[in-house]
C-alpha cells in the first residue's frame, strides 16, 4: 500500500477554524462500530482499543435490548434507532469511494491495515506529565498506546 | 475566573469519553468481541454473496445493499 496520506484518517482529523475537531468524540465514537462491522474488517487485525470499543457497544446494545445476541441484524437495527452523524458518514463513504478508485488491487486488504495499524496522531503534542491530547477515539484503531 | 483553554476542555472530553466506558464494568470480554465480529463478517460476507455483491460493491453501509 502506498504511504500518501489516507482519505480515512483525514476524515477522522478534520478539524474547524478553531482548531477543534469537526466531529465530536460522541460522533466518532458512536460511529466506528458501524464502521467496524460494514468494513468487515478481521477481527484479528483489531487493537486492544478498537475491541475495547466494540465491547463498550455491545454492552450499551445489550442495556437496551438486554436479551439481544450481538448479530448484524441486532447491530444494524441499533444504528436504525440509533443513527450516526449523517455527514461523518457521508465523508466516511467518500473516503473509501476514494480508496476504491486508488486502484489498489485489494481494497479489503488495504482497508483492513490502513484501520488496523493507521495511527491517528494527535493534534497537539501533550504537555509534560498530561495525558495526550487530541480525542482519543481516534486513537481506538491504533496498536499504539496513545 | 480562570478561563479554560480548549485543550484543557477537549482533555477533560477525551477523559470522560474514554475513561467512563472503556474503564468501566464492561460484560462483553475482547474474545466475546472477537467472536461477534467474525460471526457478523461471515454472515455480512454471505449476504453480499447472495447479492452478487463484491466487497467493493458494499461498502461502505450496509442499508444500500
């Protein structure tokens, strides 16, 4: 896979004229399970944050629906009820439209790795002695620890 | 007053949307995950199958398919 900058993560990055980032933690948050599940990305290439996330959405599933099996059916029901921020998601099918038309011959493949080990940096360095700044959802996909 | 600087709002943010849930109680274990994803991508990957979906072809919602 090529090193260019990736369609997904700037999405994730975006940023408004303040500074902050155009999408809220809730967003982001309440999104990247769906995103997760119609990637249908392998299991095995997730982070420890990124099953931690999935975990946190299961069980906020279950509390709703507290005799549900975690199923798509279940799942894609959730979002019905639930729905994500319609421009995330938006932005979200545009960036992958955009790395279907990359021309990278394995397009799972490459999804797959680009949200398994893409890092999401944070905006600004941390301050000594603070946990990093930036919004750490952002960081779910990440194997690094932020 | 002190004013709060929007890194210091955005940490506070990132605190609490990290740290309430992940750290909590949680009843679905990393293995329960694991194994609800690899059931949901194989029955996700039979349905585009029945479709004469590729993989391309369904990304990336589910509720066009």
């Amino acid at each position: 896979m090529s090193d260019a900058p990736d369609p997904i993560s700037a999405v994730f990055r975006r940023t408004k004229p303040d500074g902050s980032y155009y999408y809220s933690d809730a967003d982001v948050r309440h999104y990247l399970p769906l995103f997760i599940v119609t990637t249908r990305i392998a299991p095995n290439l997730l982070s420890p944050e990124s099953l931690a996330l999935f975990s946190a959405f299961a069980d906020g599933l279950r509390r709703e629906v507290p005799d549900a099996e975690i199923t798509l059916e279940s799942v894609m029901a959730y979002y019905e009820r639930h729905p994500v921020n319609a421009e995330l998601a938006r932005e979200m099918k545009a960036a992958v439209q955009t790395l279907v038309r990359s021309g990278e011959s394995d397009v799972r493949e490459n999804l797959s790795q680009l949200v398994a080990k893409t890092h999401f940096e944070p905006r600004t360095p941390p301050k000594e002695g603070q946990a990093r700044g930036g919004q750490l959802a952002r960081h779910a996909f990440s194997p690094k620890k932020p | 007053m002190t004013s709060i600087q929007p890194q210091d709002t955005q940490l506070k943010r990132t605190l609490f949307v990290i740290n309430v849930p992940i750290a909590g109680e949680r009843k679905t274990t990393p293995d329960q995950a694991k194994t609800f994803l690899q059931a949901i991508k194989k029955a996700y990957d039979a349905d585009c199958a029945k479709l004469g979906k590729s993989y391309v072809d369904s990304l990336p919602e589910y509720r066009e398919m």
